[in-house]
C-alpha cells in the first residue's frame, strides 16, 4: 500500500554534453535497413513534424521542410532537402552521404529556379524504370486499418505517384515502415548504449525542467508566469511544453500552452515536456492539503509500482497491460492510453503494450512510463511519467564502459527508487529521469511524495 512521505529530492547530476552516435553506427543502420527491405532503393520520407526516421539513419533532420533520404545499390546514401535544409546536411556524421536539392520541397514561395522537379532529382539520384522501391513512412498501418490490395503509404500522396511514374508502376512500390518502427525488432525499437546514454541526457535534463515547473507553481502566477520556470536551454524537442490548470468551472486541457489564467489555490495543475528521447510529466492539485485527491494518487501511484514490478526483458506486453490494468481498476481508475510505450527522437514510436500483445520487451528498448489515469475528480489532474531503458548485463556493462558518467546517474537513481520510494526494480531496468517515480500528488509541499510502504 503506498503512502505519504517526506523524502528529499537528491541531485543527480544534470548532463551537459550529449553523447554522439558514431558515424559507424549510423553506416550499419543504414545497411542494415536496406538489406531488411530487399529492394532497389530505400525511400525514407521525413518532415519537420515527422523526423524521427531520418535522424535515426543520419543525424541530420530537416528544418522547416521535407526531406528523403534515398538508400540504394552499392551504399548510396543520398539525402533530398529543399533550400532551407541543403547546407544544414553538412551536420550528419553518415559517412559517403550525398546531398541533393529539390526546390518542391521547400516552403511555397521560395526559389524553384534551380531544381524545380523531385521527379528530375530522383532520377538524376539514379531511380529507373524497372527499379522497386521501399517506402519508409513516419508510421505505418495495421491490418484492421487498410483492406485495399495496394499498401497504403504514410507519406504525401504526390511522392507516391512521382516514384511510381520513375519505376513503371505502384506494384513496384512496399511499405517498409515496419522495419523501422515495429514493436518487436523495429530498427528504432531496439537501441545501443549509445543511443541510450543520448536518450538519458535528453531524459535527464527534460525532468530536471518539468521539476523546476512544478516547485515554481504558486496561487496567483498567471500560468505563463509559472511555466517561465522551464529550464530550457535549446534542447532539441519531441514535444512542445506544456502547461494547463483549471477547477471545477474550468476544464483542464492537459496538452496546452501556458495561457493567462492566474492558479488559484485547489487547482488541477500540469505540465510537461519532451526532448528526443525522453519526456517528462507531473500532474497533481495546487494546494497543501487534500485527503480526497490523495487517496486516489495513492490509487494510482499502485498502478505505477506494479508497473515496475512486472516490467523485465521477456515480458509480453499484453501481459504488463493487464497487470496494469487490474491494479488500477482496484482503485476504480483506467488508463487512458497504452500504459507505457516506445519512445525514440519522437514521443511515441509504437508500443508493445496493447491488449492481448505478445511482443515482448526486450534489452535495448527505452520506455515511457506513462499511464494517464482516468477518472479524476473535475479541476483535479494526476500524472507522472518519465522514461526507462531496458538493458541485460551485457548492454549494462557496455554502457557503464562507455558512458561512465550516464551509468553513475542510473545507479544511483536506482538506488533511491528501491531505498526511498519502495519499489525493487529488476536489474533490466534503468531509469533515465532525473525525477523517478517521483510523484507529489500536492505541489505546494512538494516535497512530500508517494512512497511504496
């Protein structure tokens, strides 16, 4: 049964240099992708809304516009950007990556003088009739979701076309988004130490921001006065921050801006904020007491603990759902969403954890631990997530040699989960935030959490 207690906050460290990933990585990545899709060329389509692919393969996401990246026969690698984005390429480390300008790419308005066509700049990239291409979208769709014979791609509709004008055909055209971003050995699904020491600085700092919030939040700041207490510092984001209040005459928009409305005393209050790789979130009631909340939280909070108690390599997702599921449905609450998800340079990649899912977790795979309960009492808010590695002995002591400093971080973050907070996590488990399982359901005695008694 969990409980109410003071337990101090202790200072973690916060990262400054974010680690790279080496120009040898993203080769094999690349590599790798293409050799899964068996085809003439890769197609990864990006935008500044949808990046995640592209930086995975390269480094390099485009700014303000689209962007391809093509992969092809003998190790092309070949990224198409509009005018914005064709100098800005120069920052991926992808060794022998070629740059191409196509103006359809660029913003309306802009200069189409010099490469006017995308369908001359495929060619001229060496795209032929007769040729098959594999299309990798920023997400793909299920069986339930699509009964036309022909794949239906995520990706804008006159891209498709002009390829399929190139090759000779859509037959020649596949959906290869799976490889990439699947919940069971998607090419983003599972990481290397890497990847996650990168994801532990992005994780790190954007919970040491969302803290900073919630300790600043006092009646009578104007909710932009309140999120003014971000540390952001240019971090690169996958998520805008956010912040929202209300009370029972004011419905609490949790994915909203900071707006004007003054916080007055009893308020639902929430924030958060995500950087590539980690998203942090608290939510809770702007006051120094209240039973009633409290004793939903503590509801809630069991849910949290049984998360982590279930959770290991060889897990089937289904299964962490139900466990889930169950234990909050004691406490008359259900989670809104997944109860937990893949999290990568995007928010949310895809999830094993779903109902009756059999994809399993698995070393390599970064998590947010995020369960949004529901329901809470009107003009109350309750949330906690951050995000979590898995990792079996033999990443564990890659990423300790590698990255000494992220390892020091995540030992004693669990540390003080299992001595503070009573949770005994599996040694699979690495927590990257900065604020772990740290859930003051009161913010103005934040101090005074939820512990597992």
């Amino acid at each position: 049964m969990s409980e109410l207690k003071s337990v101090a906050l202790p200072d973690f460290g916060i990262p400054l240099e974010r680690p790279q990933i080496p120009a040898q990585t993203l080769a094999a990545r690349c590599d790798a992708a293409y050799a899964q899709a068996g085809k003439t060329w890769l197609f990864v389509y990006a935008d500044r809304e949808h990046n995640a692919n592209i930086l995975h393969f390269t480094g390099f996401d485009p700014r303000f516009e689209e962007a391809i990246l093509l992969l092809g026969p003998n190790g092309r690698r070949v990224v198409i950007t509009g005018n914005e984005s064709e100098s800005f390429t120069a920052i991926s480390l992808l060794p022998g990556l070629e740059t191409l300008l196509a103006q359809t790419l660029s913003l309306m308005g802009q200069d189409r003088s010099r490469k006017p066509s995308l369908e001359a700049v495929l060619r001229e990239a060496g795209l032929k009739s007769g040729d098959s291409v594999g299309i990798v979208g920023w997400k793909y769709l299920e069986a339930a979701e699509w009964q036309e014979d022909a794949p239906g791609f995520i990706v804008p509709h006159y891209m498709v076309s002009i390829l399929a004008r190139i090759i000779g055909g859509i037959e020649g055209l596949s959906d290869e988004t799976a490889i990439v971003m699947n919940p069971r050995d998607g090419l983003r699904s599972i990481v290397d130490a890497d990847q996650i020491a990168a994801f532990e600085w992005a994780s790190a700092r954007a919970s040491v921001s969302v803290w900073s919030v919630l300790k600043g939040a006092r009646p009578g700041l104007r909710e932009i006065e309140a999120a003014s207490n971000f540390t952001y510092s240019g971090e690169p984001l996958s998520a805008h921050t956010m912040f929202a209040s209300g009370d029972r005459s004011h419905q609490i928009h949790g994915l909203n801006n900071a707006g004007s409305r003054t916080l007055k005393k009893g308020d639902g209050v929430t924030t958060a904020v995500g950087y590539w790789g980690g998203l942090s979130s608290r939510a809770g009631v702007l006051d120094d007491n209240n039973d009633e909340f409290v004793a939903i939280a503590k509801r809630y909070f069991d849910g949290l603990v049984t998360w982590y108690d279930t959770a290991d390599i060889g897990v089937a997702g289904g299964d962490l759902h139900d466990a889930v599921v169950e234990k909050l449905a004691q406490g008359n609450l259900n989670a809104m969403l997944n109860p937990g998800h893949l999290v990568s340079y995007d928010e949310w990649s895809h999830s094993p954890v779903r109902p009756g899912s059999s994809d399993q977790i698995l070393s390599g795979m970064v998590f947010q631990v995020d369960i949004i309960p529901a329901p809470t009492p009107s003009g109350t808010a309750l949330n906690c997530e951050d995000a979590v590695a898995f990792a079996d002995a033999k990443l564990r002591e890659e990423l300790a040699v590698r990255h000494p400093e992220t390892w020091a971080r995540i030992v004693k973050r669990r540390e003080f989960m299992r001595n503070e907070i009573g949770v005994s996590l599996e040694e699979s488990i690495l927590p990257l935030s900065n604020i772990p399982l740290y859930l003051p359901p009161l913010w103005l005695v934040a101090d005074k959490v939820l512990v597992n008694g």
